[in-house]
C-alpha cells in the first residue's frame, strides 16, 4: 500500500460536486467519486482519497494536527477504507494476547474494548492490536486464522488510563472535541507478530439492569454470530451490493473457524480484574 502526503486540500471540484452536504456542520463528511476513489473528511482534522483499487491512499493534515492524531485516522478509518477496497474485511476489535493467541473483543464505539485491553495489560498481558483487526488464513491448508498487529498504541480517557496503566501514562489528543488520548505502548506491552485468532467476544452494551452487573459469557449460535461479525466490521462507508454480499460469505467463514461468545459484564473498574480472570479461566477451557 503507498501513503502519499498532500501539501494542499484534497476538495477538489469533483470531490465538491459529490460530498453530501458539504457546509454541514456535521465534523465526518464522504464522497464516492466517478472513478471509484473514495473521499474522507474530518473538519479541521485531515482528509485522505483512497484509491478505487485501495493500494494508494493521499493524506492532508489540516494545520495544527499532531502526528499521533493523523496516523491514528489514518491506520484506522482510512486503511480500512483501502482494505474493504482490496476485499479485506476488517473488524472494529481489540485484541489481548493469552497464552501466545489472540483474543479478540468486537464491539461499537464505548461499549468498552479499550477499556477491556487496558484490563489486560494491568494483568500482564500483551496488546495485538486496538480499533482495527485483520484476519487472514494461516496457511492454504490449516484451518486456523491468523490475526495480524496494529501499532503499538490504545486509546483511553485519562481516569481510566490513570486506574489501569498508572498515573505516569501520558498521551496525546485524538481531537479538540474528546479528552480520548492516544497512548503509546510501553516495551512488551505490543505483540508485533501475526498470532493464531483463538476466540472473538461480542462486547454487550453497557446496562444498568441487574443482569449487566454480573459477568456472562455465552456461546453465540452460528446465525447469531454471523450478523454480530457483520456489525462488527470496520467500515461503514462501503455499501455496494458486491462488498455486502463478500461480507455474508467472509462472516460465515469466520464464525465456522473462531468460537464467537457475547460477553456482558459489570462497567466498574473495581471489578475488572474480575472480568479478566473470567475470560482466561473461558479461554482456557
């Protein structure tokens, strides 16, 4: 894949003529343009144009814009873009490594997956990736799949940051709107190298009812575990009739391959050591 770096602003006329809604006030803005490329906006923040084929994408950065926060739009919302371009569906997951395999957790934005991945390293555990997955097959004839890293980086607000990895944990801004941080990953704390996917845990949205404040983890039947993979995916731009129907049949690959399970679980930080042992003492067995 090539990364080109832009001096000027992408918004051309034929970016202009296509984006929906362009003096919204709305701060992500998208455009499928004539060629096939794909255009994606964040205000005041950066603009990447995505080749039709996703091998090469272009980058501005608007003034002001720290390096952490465009490689993290970056890695995460425009690679995706390319992948899905290229055939490759990824996932919105973190993912801790156990006993030298990947344990993924799927789920929306703030039901928890960074929180979960910070879990794990306090445990002394390691990170794979956090925000975006790609998996792949391990080998023409192995029936395992293979999850492959992401930067050695998580995204966490400062009080949970401070509960979890301690109050010396510093990090940069994701934008001007959140107090999200950007933290690095100190040494061993990152898995570089593509491990064996052992299992995905769908993240249940966090509840105040009784039954969120206990841990329960529960295998999904493989109907169940196909759309939540499908829900799961990271892009949300892409909707051509050929990437949903690649969708349905790459989701019931997965779900045959890798034991799919909901995981709901108490949103308190008291209890996440809890939480972690849970989910060791289940992939074990």
């Amino acid at each position: 894949m090539e990364l080109v770096t832009a001096s000027d602003s992408l918004r051309t006329p034929p970016v202009q003529q296509r984006l929906r809604r362009p003096e919204a006030d709305d701060w992500f803005h998208h455009a499928a343009l004539d060629d096939g490329s794909t255009y994606l906006l964040w205000t005041k923040l950066s603009e990447f144009l995505i080749s039709p084929d996703g091998r090469r994408i272009i980058c501005h950065a608007f003034d002001g814009v720290s390096s952490e926060t465009l490689s993290t739009y970056l890695i995460t919302q425009a690679v995706s873009c390319a992948l899905v371009q290229q055939g490759i569906e990824p996932l919105h997951a973190t993912v801790a490594v156990v006993n030298g395999e990947a344990v993924a957790f799927l789920g929306n934005c703030g039901h928890g997956k960074s929180s979960l991945g910070a879990a794990f390293l306090k445990a002394g555990h390691s990170l794979l990736t956090d925000d975006l997955l790609v998996v792949s097959p391990a080998g023409p004839r192995e029936g395992r799949l293979l999850a492959h890293p992401g930067p050695a980086r998580i995204k966490l607000f400062p009080e949970i940051a401070e509960r979890l990895l301690g109050s010396r944990r510093s990090g940069v801004r994701m934008n001007p709107d959140t107090s999200k941080l950007i933290i690095p990953l100190a040494n061993g704390e990152h898995c570089g190298n593509s491990i064996p996917l052992k299992a995905i845990y769908v993240l249940r949205p966090p509840t105040g009812s009784r039954a969120g404040r206990r841990i329960a983890i529960r295998a999904l039947p493989l109907r169940r575990a196909c759309i939540e993979l499908i829900a799961g995916t990271f892009n949300l731009v892409i909707t051509d009739q050929a990437r949903l129907a690649r969708q349905f049949q790459w989701a019931a690959r997965l779900a045959a391959a890798v034991p799919v399970k909901s995981l709901s679980y108490p949103r308190n930080l008291a209890h996440v050591s809890r939480v972690v042992a849970a989910i060791q003492a289940d992939v074990s067995r």
